[in-house]
C-alpha cells in the first residue's frame, strides 16, 4: 500500500509537462490540467496496466504525468487542458471493467477530503 504522502510516477516516455498560461493563477492553472482519478473496485489494479489502458482510451501519446498517490489512485496531469476537457466530456471511464471516477484537483482541497460515491453520467 502506498503511504498518502508518498506518489510513484509514472509518466509517459515523450512527456511534455509544460504549462504557460500567464493569465492565470498557479491554482486554477492546476484545477484546469490536473485530475484525480479513483478507480472503484475492491481489488488492486496495478497502476502501470492501469495507465496503458487510460493512455489508450484516451488517444494521449505525450504530455501527460500519472501519479499514483494511494490504492486505485492517481494524479493526472496533462499538459493540454483541451485534452482534460475532452476526457471529461468523453466520461464515463473505466479500467478492466471498473469505473473510473474522475474529479478536477483543487490545489486547496486535500485529496483525502475528495469523495467518490457520485459519477454523472
């Protein structure tokens, strides 16, 4: 089990993590390109298989960092936030048949105060 405050990257080969949006503040610029993604099922999904299926559904080749931040979750971050947009509007998503529950990341709400017991479809 990983320890809450303790992540494992997993991020693309070809990955390009830079964001410039000088408009906006460093937290909305996070809220826009980052997600948090827990996959709902009572088993562990190993988080590098879980990745090759998101990247595939997902068509992303570059420009997206997988953090896995506790059981069946991750950190999504991506540089393109049309991209965030996208998987949000394509929703919903799911891992070897389970459902991925995908919320924006609000740099001032801990990730343990998230709850994913609801997921518009």
């Amino acid at each position: 089990m990983t320890h809450p405050h303790h992540t494992q990257q997993i991020e693309n080969k070809h990955s390009s993590n830079k964001v410039s949006h000088a408009a906006l503040s460093a937290g909305d610029m996070i809220s826009k390109v980052s997600l948090i993604g827990k996959i709902i099922t009572s088993n562990t999904i190993d988080p590098n298989m879980a990745k090759t299926i998101l990247l595939q559904e997902w068509q992303v080749q570059e420009g997206v960092c997988i953090s896995l931040v506790g059981r069946n979750m991750f950190v999504l971050h991506f540089s393109d936030e049309h991209v965030v947009h996208r998987i949000k509007l394509d929703a919903p998503w799911n891992v070897l048949g389970n459902l991925l529950n995908l919320q924006h990341r609000y740099p001032d709400r801990p990730i343990e105060q998230l709850h994913f017991n609801h997921n518009p479809f």
